[in-house]
C-alpha cells in the first residue's frame, strides 16, 4: 500500500514537472513559433545569459500568470499582503514599504550622521562659489495620508524629517517645509488629495502648489530678481499607471485597472505658445529624484514641479534630476558635469524624505571640481 502511493507521489511530481513545458512547446509549435526551450541551444552559456533565458521563459510561460494571480489573490484576501515594496491600505490606497518604515521604525540617529554632514559640506562648497542653497525634503504619502494606511492611525503624524528641518535651520541651512504647506492645504479644503491613490508620488497640483511655495521663498529670499518670461497654464488630463501598481502588477487583486485620471496643468510660453523647456545659462540650478520628474518628463509634459517653479521665477531653470538618487547619485552626477554650475546663483535640492535614512548609495561627501572664476555678467 505505502509503495503503490509512493509510486504516485513520484508520478505526480513528474507530471508536474515535464507537462508544463510539454504543453508550452505545443502552443508555440501551433501558434508558428519556434519553441523557446531551442534558444538555449544559440546562447552562450554564461550566468548572465541564462539569467535572461530563465526570464523570458517566464514571461513567456501559460502556467506563470494563472498561478501568480492566484498566490497574489489568496495572499491579498487572507493576510491584506500586497507584495515586498508595496504595503496596501485603506479604500484601496497604496504605499511605499520603505516610506512607511522610514514613518514608524526607530531612527538611529535624528537626523542621520552622515546625511546632516553632506548636506553641510554641500551648503559650503556651494557658497564658496557664491551660490545659494535651498533644501527641499520632499514628504512621503504615509506622512500627510497615514489615515488612509490603517484607521488605527492619526488624521496627522509628525515625520521625523521636521526635526532634521529644524536642526537644519539652526544650522544656517534654508529649508522648505512643505509638511505644514500640505497639512495646512488639506485643512482648507477636503476635495481631491494631494497624492495619488496607486502611486508613491504627488498630484500635478499638488508638485504646482509645492513649486509655488518655493518659487515664492526663492524670490522673498532675494537670491535673484524675478524674470521675464511670461508663462500661461494650459489645463489638461491624463490617465497615468501608479507606480506602485506597476510594482504589485497589473493583475494584482489590489490594483484593479491600475490608473488614475489625473487633471494637470501645462506651462506654456505666453509669446511663442510652445511648451516649458529648460535652460542650462539659468542662474537656477535644480536638483531631485522622480518627484520632480512626474508630470515634467512624463505625460503630460511640462506639467510638473520645474515648470510650474520657472513660472513663478519668470524664467526657466536648469535640473539635473535622478530618479531614486536624490541624497548622493544627483550629486555625484554633478561633480562629473561641473559646468552646470556655472553661472548659478541658486541651487534647490529636493529629496524624497525617506532617502534620509535609506537613500540609495547612502549620503557620500561628494566633493565638487574646484571652482573657475565668477562670472561678473547681470543676471538676465
């Protein structure tokens, strides 16, 4: 008795192996294509190589999408689990893991050693240059929604980034604090959010309201005369794929269609009609992660946070934006590109708030090519 079902334990197992890839290689011969497993035999065989063969047979596979639909969905259902970087919450709201860690795990430091000392040296080597810095941490979604995460949480939280902005102040560092621009936002009126339900970043009016603010500060500050370059707002709308559905994928019990339509405001040139573009002679340098990209290098265009700062500055900027590494990889960049800086007066450093503690390559000094000589022409 025990060997007759052990026998069918083993027939079973194989089955389970040899008829996935019998039945794939036979909807491919139907279909007219040549069977994938014959790709092995035309590659070279190295790790990377099958790397991307092991991949693209899963992409590739009729059994993979079933069965990841349907560990997603008891996952979802039974535990509310919607993956390793996305945490699920409320009305079906998503976020980053790392910004709700960065919310609520014990901090090793307030603010972390090594970000304060960047920053710092940063400040410095700026103003040995005679250019000025602002700082602009930019709130996670769990800081100003962590309603929307559990019930359990209060309508308000206090991240531990305004600590960092305070200390930052005392310090001699100019700051945005755009937490209380937000809060004091969401007090005053109660209709659509200032963050996006499926993705880790902001509405387009909420990056406009943020650029205004900042643009204003830049001004009151003194650092430079407002321009003359005249820009109108063109309203528009588009439906955007969250990032973090992207994350869980579209099949994903949590995530539905997986888009939102999200109302936008271009920013045009006034005497030629055409769209925001960037300046590299701008005395205005900016520097950030994907916040900034959002809206600005992706649909709609020129919609997002730079154009809607250039149209409170009346004139465009220069930015150097990337995406995840706004702590230390756009600084890096910068000191390989160090004619960015020439001409600049103004440099304005946006990163997200959660890449105080778990920025990627952490917070390196970065120390900038040595300065040439100041250009002694006007600001135009």
């Amino acid at each position: 008795m025990k060997s007759g079902w052990r026998q069918a334990q083993i027939g079973i197992f194989l089955a389970a192996i040899a008829v996935p890839p019998l039945v794939q290689t036979g909807i491919e011969v139907a279909s007219g294509r040549t069977p994938q497993v014959l790709s092995l035999l035309r590659i070279r065989p190295s790790e990377a190589n099958l790397r991307a063969f092991e991949r693209e047979l899963e992409e590739a596979s009729w059994l993979a999408g079933p069965v990841r639909r349907a560990v997603q969905d008891a996952w979802w259902r039974g535990f509310g689990y919607a993956g390793d970087q996305v945490a699920a919450g409320r009305d079906g709201w998503l976020f980053y893991r790392q910004d709700v860690r960065y919310l609520v795990e014990p901090a090793g430091g307030d603010p972390p050693r090594d970000a304060w000392r960047a920053i710092l040296d940063f400040r410095d080597q700026l103003a040995a240059r005679g250019i000025a810095l602002l700082v602009c941490p930019a709130p996670s979604k769990a800081s100003i929604y962590p309603e929307r995460l559990t019930r359990h949480a209060p309508r308000k939280v206090v991240s531990p980034t305004l600590d960092t902005l305070r200390r930052l102040r005392e310090a001699g560092v100019e700051t945005m604090d755009w937490f209380r621009l937000f809060q004091d936002a969401r007090q005053r009126r109660s209709g659509e959010p200032h963050y996006l339900r499926l993705d880790t970043h902001w509405t387009a009016e909420t990056a406009r309201l943020a650029a205004e603010a900042t643009g204003r500060r830049v001004l009151e500050l003194g650092w430079l005369p407002g321009g003359m370059v005249d820009y109108h707002l063109r309203p528009v709308h588009v439906s955007r794929s969250g990032d973090l559905a992207r994350m869980l994928g579209w099949e994903h019990p949590a995530v539905g269609l997986g888009r939102e339509t999200v109302a936008c405001h271009q920013v045009v040139r006034s005497d030629t009609g055409e769209r925001y573009q960037d300046d590299p002679a701008s005395p205005v340098l900016v520097l950030g992660d994907s916040f900034l990209q959002v809206f600005q290098a992706d649909e709609p265009l020129a919609a997002g946070w730079i154009a809607q700062l250039a149209r409170v500055l009346r004139r465009p900027v220069t930015s150097l934006v990337r995406n995840g590494g706004g702590a230390t990889l756009v600084r890096q960049e910068l000191s390989r590109r160090p004619a960015l800086l020439t001409g600049k007066r103004v440099v304005i450093w946006e990163f997200a708030e959660r890449d105080l503690r778990f920025g990627m390559e952490g917070w390196q000094r970065v120390t900038l090519p040595p300065a040439g000589p100041l250009p002694s022409a006007p600001i135009p």
